[in-house]
C-alpha cells in the first residue's frame, strides 16, 4: 500500500464511494456517474502524485574536467608534488587558479595557510594547505570540511612517483565537488581543504586542526578522499560508519543510487580488513571529535610506486566514484542538523 492511501482523504473518498444518492437507472444516469466517478479517479491520482515525492536522482560531474585536473597534477613537470618542494609550489598554483575560477572564498588574504616542516626532508621550512569555502544559504555559520591531499613522494632514486591515484585523483575530486556546488550553492557552508604533507604524517591535516581557520566548533563534518580513481571490482570504499552508526541510512541512500559498488567498513567493522581509521586526513578530525567518512579504494600493484601514473586510472570508474562522494555530499548537507544533532558534538 503506498503511503497516500494512508491518508484520512483517501479514506473519507472511499467512502463517498460506498454511499453515493443513487442514480436513475437510466443510459444517461450510468454516463453521469462515470464522469462523477471518473472526475473522483482523477482527482485521486493527482493527490497521490503530489503526496509522493520521486525519487532524488544522483548528481553528475564534469568527467573531462575531472580526467584533465588528474592529468596536469600527476604529471612529469611537478615531479611527484613532495611536500616542500618545487613540484608542490606547481601543483598549488594550478589548484589556486581552480579555486579562483570556482568562485571560492579564502580566509584572509589568500588561500595558502603555513605550517612548519622543520627538521624534515624538505626544501622549504613550511608546508601550504589550501583552504577556500563556499558559504550556505541557510546556515552559513555551520560548515562541512571536504578534504584532500595533493602531496605525494616526490622523485626517489632518479624515479618520479607521480601518484596519480594517489591522491591526485582526490584532488580533482575536491575541484570536481567544488564546481557543483558553485552552481547548486549549498544548504551549510563548505570549506575545501587541499592538504599539504599527508606523506609525511598527516601533518597538513594536523596543522588544520591545531589552527583552525574558523572554530572548530562550527565544523559540523569532514568527508576526506584518498585514492579514488581505479579498483578491479567496481569498489569503493566508505570508511567511517562503524563509528557513527547514525550514519548508515544516509549512505545506504546513495549507495543504492550508486553506478559503483559503494562499501561500508576499514574503519573497525568486523571482517572488512585492516582499519583506515587514522590513514589519512581524516585521522585528526577524528581525534578532534569531529565525525567523518573517508572515501578510498583498497591497495593497488601501483599504490606508493613510480607507475601511480594517469594512464592507469579507469575512467569510468573514477567517473561514477566521484558523483557517488558527491551524492553523499548532497545527502549530508540536506541532512546535516540532524547528523550534527545525532553526532552529539
């Protein structure tokens, strides 16, 4: 039974169809109440179209655009994009010029924020995470942080590890997630992270937290992604619900209108393998209190090796991962008074 039927109108026109003032038995009166009874159908039907919403359908994402980011970023001239060093100053400059063109906001007077790198191999004393938000029409003062990082091993013994999936395809991701939502402006504000120095330990995700650009009491959620972009069995991975429980009916929404196999676990769930709960940026957003959900694939022969290249990513695939982090997005922001009001935070 659908759910207009439920309702006390469709009960009491049911009933108006039990006790009908009777009708001539005649070829006219048989038409008159067929109209009547027809006019009554229609008015019903159009009731229940009304009372029952259709279904959201997933979000799309520039799947050029989104190929082309991975490209420039993993590519030769940024020479593996270590934290520190030349290849990184690149890759900032093509992620601020996203930023820019996106229509993003920067805290301040640009969008780098310094963090110290000393006593690191580095050539530069300081790291950079570049921040930028778009501000929500409802509640502006309520934010959700995306993050990725745009770090990865730089050149070891004459080899460039370009790292490609690792994490240019999060990166990209993050640009792509920032172009929807400059054209569908959001319910709650929400800051984009491009970290620095994650190869490192975590330490641009660590220096966010430890010197917030806004409270960390306005940060409602972090959604973080790290290797997106190719998997042999149409996996991806949500990391996250087996901490926050409140969570899952949310992401089973979005898995359901997933063209990937969305998975939940790597986060303590019994029989789901090693634990991804502090492997990424994730983790001091974590140990802050703040919630999450990490959005990764499982290891690859590639994973932190010099053929991380472009040409191994799966198109496709990296496509449909990215509209379903999106999806997510969508439903947590839709959602997010109540997510925040669960989380107890």
């Amino acid at each position: 039974m659908t759910a207009f039927q439920e309702t006390g109108a469709f009960r009491a026109s049911l009933r108006g169809f039990q006790s009908t003032t009777p009708v001539p038995s005649c070829p006219r009166g048989e038409l008159v109440t067929e109209r009547f009874l027809g006019s009554q159908y229609i008015l019903l039907l159009v009731l229940c179209l009304c009372l029952v919403a259709p279904a959201r359908a997933q979000p799309t994402v520039d799947a050029d655009q989104l190929l082309e980011d991975v490209a420039v970023l993993a590519a030769d001239s940024l020479e593996g994009r270590r934290a520190g060093s030349r290849g990184g100053e690149k890759a900032r400059v093509y992620i601020k010029a996203a930023f820019d063109r996106l229509g993003l906001t920067s805290f301040g007077e640009g969008f780098e924020h310094s963090f110290d790198l000393r006593g690191r191999e580095a050539d530069t004393p300081y790291g950079v995470n570049l921040l930028g938000y778009l501000a929500g029409t409802e509640r502006p003062d309520t934010f959700l942080v995306v993050t990725a990082h745009y770090d990865h091993l730089g050149v070891r013994r004459g080899q460039i590890f370009n790292g490609a999936d690792d994490n240019a395809s999060g990166v990209a991701g993050l640009l792509a997630l920032a172009d929807y939502f400059s054209r569908h402006r959001p319910r709650h504000s929400i800051l984009f992270a491009a970290l620095d120095a994650e190869e490192m330990g975590l330490l641009g995700a660590s220096a966010f937290i430890e010197d917030p650009p806004i409270s960390l009491d306005h940060v409602a959620f972090n959604v973080n992604l790290d290797m997106v972009s190719r998997n042999e069995k149409d996996e991806l991975f949500v990391a996250g619900v087996f901490h926050y429980p409140f969570l899952k009916p949310y992401l089973e929404r979005v898995a359901a209108r997933s063209q990937i196999h969305l998975r939940f676990g790597h986060d303590g769930t019994q029989g789901t393998g090693d634990d991804w709960t502090m492997s990424s940026d994730h983790g001091p957003f974590y140990r802050a209190g703040i919630p999450f959900i990490y959005f990764g694939v499982e290891d690859h022969a590639d994973y932190h090796k010099h053929t991380d290249e472009f040409e191994n990513i799966d198109p496709d695939f990296f496509t449909q991962a990215i509209a379903t982090v999106l999806d997510a997005v969508v439903e947590l922001d839709t959602h997010l008074a109540k997510i925040h009001a669960e989380s107890d935070r």
